[in-house]
C-alpha cells in the first residue's frame, strides 16, 4: 500500500445502489467509515442518496454505469482505485426479476436477464478481486434470491441467472479465500420493502404490519456484518428470510 493510499478512506463500491436495498447498503458502509461508490445506469437517481449520506456526515459517489458492458466496468473500476481510494468492499445487487412463461419467453429478454444478474456480476467481481489480491484484503458480497436454489414456475430466465450467480460466488470463494478475499452470496428470500411491492402487490406490502416482509436497513445490517467476519468464522452464504415466508 503507498502512502498516497493510506491517506485515503477504504472504499465500498454498490454495484445498483437503488432506492431500497442497494441504497441502504450503501449508507451503512458510510456509517461505518467508508468511501461510499454506488452506480446506477442513470446516476440522477443516486443524487438524493449522495445527499442523505453527505448530511451524515459521510462521504459518496455516484457513477452511471451499465455492468454489462466490460469497457465501462473496468473504466470505473480504475478511476475509483485512481482517484477516491482502494476499493476493500465490492456488493453487486443488480436484481432481474422479470417473471415470463418459458412458452412466452423470447431470446433476446432471456439474454439480457443473464447479462444483467450473472454476467455484470462476473466483470466486476474480476476487476475488483485483480486490486484486491494485490493487497492481499477485501470482501466481496453477491446478492441472490430464492431462485439461485430453486426455479420456480414462469422465471426460467431468472432462475438461470441467479443459479449462474451462486456458482460464480462458490467458484471466487473457493480461489480467493486463500488469498484472503472473502466472497459471500447472499439469498434473499421473500419480499422487500419497496413502493413497487407497495403499489403491484398491496396484499403481500400488507405483511409489514407484522414484520412479514424484509426491511432494506435490517438487510443492510448482516451485509455490513459479513464485511466484518474475522476470517476463521466466514460465512459464504447467508439466507434472509421473513420468520412468516415458507422455505
């Protein structure tokens, strides 16, 4: 590590820092002292989470980026090792969830949904993890879903991906973890607390009354305690769950 990089706050780069999950992960890693880098391809929308970290006391960037296109990850992956700090913790949570009959499906649709769950996932995990073995340090955090285990019925294209996703995760974790990257999957598994489960399905945002659908903070809590693990206790997979979702 130079000097120029010890002066520097370690960073956490969000890979789809959106206005639920993503976005209080990013705000929890600025709680606990990191540089915050989060992307969307539209990086308006990160203009009000840079804000309510910024009025925290944190420090954040936001990028527009589209991890399916290698030029521009490896791009922002350097200018942020460049000029904000080095990068220690790395979660890609670029969902995909697009439910389609398999006699419905089209190729082109299928194509994307892998593109933007595994293949945007394999380009940033790669660049990251060249930077990271170099320091010999870093945690690296793939958010799944209950289709990564399991396909269920009208999500082929989705279960695919995410299936492609957990395997990804397991590889890294296997090659990495003996050069002291931690590489973690976590399933998701039930429903978020976001205005599109709120507004597409009033009956099942009617759970959180009783604690029946997952809370982005409460998520963002066990990412921040993954990135903490003394190496002798990680976790690579870690399922969240409402205690009322059937598994």
């Amino acid at each position: 590590m130079t000097a120029d990089e010890k002066d520097k706050p370690p960073v956490a780069l969000i890979i789809g820092a959106g206005d639920a999950t993503g976005g209080e992960i990013a705000k929890r890693f600025a709680k606990g002292g990191y540089t915050t880098c989060m992307t969307r391809r539209n990086a308006d929308k990160l203009q009000s989470l840079i804000q309510q970290i910024e009025q925290s006391g944190g420090r954040a960037y936001g990028f527009a980026s589209d991890a399916r296109q290698e030029d521009q990850v490896i791009e922002l992956i350097e200018h942020i090792e460049a000029n904000i700090g080095a990068i220690e913790i790395m979660v890609f949570n670029i969902g995909a969830n697009v439910p389609c009959s398999i006699l419905e499906e089209t190729a082109r649709k299928y194509f994307k949904i892998w593109e933007m769950a595994c293949f945007g996932a394999f380009l940033t995990g790669r660049e990251v993890a060249k930077r990271m073995v170099t320091r010999e340090k870093g945690t690296i955090i793939f958010t799944g879903a209950t289709a990564g285990v399991r396909g269920a019925s009208h999500f082929a294209a989705f279960a695919g991906a995410k299936h492609a996703l957990r395997a990804l995760a397991q590889s890294m974790a296997r090659e990495l973890g003996p050069r002291n990257i931690h590489v973690a999957h976590v399933v998701v598994d039930g429903a978020i607390d976001t205005n599109f489960i709120a507004t597409t399905f009033p009956e099942m945002y009617a759970r959180k009354e009783f604690d029946g659908i997952l809370n982005p903070a409460h998520i963002a809590e066990n990412y921040w305690h993954l990135a903490q693990q003394p190496r002798d206790a990680w976790t690579h997979e870690l399922d969240l769950r409402p205690w009322s979702e059937k598994w």
